[in-house]
C-alpha cells in the first residue's frame, strides 16, 4: 500500500481513484474501464511531476523521512556481495542503530558502515530510528580502523534524524564518541565515500560523513539540527519548522553550491520510495565511480587531500 505525504494528497485522490476503478472491473465480469483508469494514470503522473518539480525544503524533508524510502539495509543487500556483518565496539554492546561489516563491491573487498532506521514497527524500535549511541559511533570507529589496516575502501551510507539524546548515552560518552569517530574519518589512509541517502542530522551524520567524496541523493537533506529543533529554540515553536528549513540550507542542491557535498545522486519521480530498485541502482553507480576517481592513490595523499578539503570549506565566504 503506497503511503502518500501531506503535499500530496492531490495524487492519493486520483491514483485512488484509477485503483478503485480497476478493483471494481475485478469484481465485474465484462466491464471495461481501462480507458477511464488510463486516463487518471495520465492525470496522476502530470500532478507527480508538478508537485516534485520545485519541492520546497520543508517538502524535501518530508520525502527525505519517506517510511517507504530505502534505507541502510536495502543498498546493503542490492549492491554488496558476501557482507559479513561486524557487531559490538569491544566495551560496552553492539548498537542496532549502526549497521557495518566487510563485503564486496563489484568483487572489490569494502568495508561499508551505516545508519539503519527500520522498516517496520519492530525493526524501528529494535534500531533506534537509526539514532546512534556511542557503542554505534565506537563501533565505526574500529571498523574503519580493521580498513585500514587491511587497506579497504570505507563506503558509509547516511540516514539519521542525529545522534541519540538519552541519559545513558550522554553517561557513556556521546560527544566523545562522535569526535572520535569524525577524527578518525580525518585519519584513515584509504578512500572514504559517504552517501547520505536520507536525513543526514547534525554531528551524528558528520561521524559517518567526513570523506574523501560526499554525494547526497536528490532529496535527501543535511543540516546541523532538525528543522523543528531549530523552530524551536529560536522561535521557541515548532511550529515554524517551514521556515526555519529555509533558513537552514539543507537540500543537496543548496550544499552542493556551497561546496559541503561533492554531487548529486537523481533520484526517480517522485521520490526513492516510487522506484527503490532505481534508486539503490543510481546510488551504486555514482559509488563505483567516486571509488574509481581515488582508485591507486597513495595513503598519506588521500589523508592531506581530505583534511584540506574540510578545512577550506567556508573560506571562500570568510574571504569576501
């Protein structure tokens, strides 16, 4: 059942519509209404391409927590082969939030880490959300250093509201553990490509995000909090999360004029959640070839090349 957003519930009315027709044409031997459903196809896929012809950033938001929207799992199982699973940071427990191990990318040996929401009811709950402790980021942490030391491109795929808030995790050491692992994105001597395919929400998506090649998906967003978060504290309502989206700069487009991403991934009309297979195909192509762009250079190069490519951001600006 296709779960429609609250921008588009023109398109809702007259899919529903096209399907109630064909399911009463199920019911009714000899009824004939392909050409009344064939017309409302046609409807609908004009209102599809309008309303996602100039999404606003609020609306990108919206698309970018799609439930539908394929998440860390699913590129897993469509573009790597032979994925060993890696759980646990050594200290404390594993965190379901983070999903990592070593696999291949066509027949090249990786290591892939990423944010994990859920798809259902007990699968959100039993990953937080995607919303990461500090066992999560310490867990990345010592599977990007098992990559260096085995000399394996690191691919990490981004998709989280930000890192977890509770009690326990502030007890165990969260900010710590996300400065870490920012640090140790910084450190690490081979490739390092980071996809956000999602929300990519503030440092708990930087831990994962400090690459040598960042690309975002169409409609994925990234920003330093979200945007009821930022409505709140400086408007103290929620309610204006509209207008703080604005404000923010968090759609790829806005990111990639300033310099803070690398490229765009299209995504299909309408959304990733319209056609996952296309979407997760898109991502694994433009993957192949960031791999292929650092493919052969040297440790010590990709280290100074990233550290630079970080510290000049925001220069530009700073300058004028």
């Amino acid at each position: 059942m296709t779960t429609y957003l609250e921008f588009e519930k023109p398109l809702a009315e007259i899919e529903g519509k096209a399907e109630e027709l064909r399911a009463l044409a199920r019911q009714s031997e000899g009824m004939d209404v392909e050409k009344e459903a064939a017309g409302l196809d046609k409807k609908a896929a004009q209102i599809l391409k309008d309303l996602y012809k100039d999404l606003n950033p609020w609306r990108k938001c919206q698309v970018a927590r799609h439930p539908d929207r394929p998440h860390c799992s699913a590129y897993v199982d469509a573009l790597f082969t032979e994925f060993t699973p890696l759980a646990g940071d050594r200290n404390f427990a594993d965190d379901h939030a983070v999903i990592g191990g070593i696999a291949r990318f066509n027949d090249q040996p990786v290591m892939v880490i990423g944010h994990e929401k859920g798809s259902d009811t007990a699968g959100r709950i039993k990953h937080n959300f995607g919303m990461a402790r500090p066992e999560g980021y310490r867990k990345a942490i010592r599977l990007m250093d098992m990559a260096d030391r085995f000399g394996l491109p690191v691919v990490t795929l981004i998709d989280t509201p930000g890192a977890y808030p509770g009690k326990g995790a502030e007890e165990r050491g969260q900010s710590e553990a996300i400065a870490r692992s920012t640090e140790k994105c910084l450190q690490i001597g081979v490739p390092l490509i980071s996809v956000i395919i999602g929300e990519g929400g503030s440092g708990g998506a930087v831990a994962f995000a400090t690459g040598d090649r960042v690309a975002m998906l169409e409609h994925s967003v990234y920003s330093v909090i979200s945007p009821e978060g930022c409505a709140s504290i400086l408007w103290k309502d929620a309610e204006k999360m509209r207008e703080a989206a604005e404000a923010l700069r968090l759609t790829a487009q806005d990111l990639l004029k300033l310099g803070v991403i690398d490229r765009i991934i299209k995504e299909p009309l309408g959304g990733a959640q319209r056609d996952r297979a296309a979407a997760v195909a898109a991502v694994g192509s433009e993957i192949a070839l960031m791999l292929g762009e650092l493919k052969g250079r040297k440790p010590a190069e990709l280290i100074k090349a990233r550290r630079k490519k970080f510290l000049d951001m925001g220069s530009k600006g700073l300058a004028a």
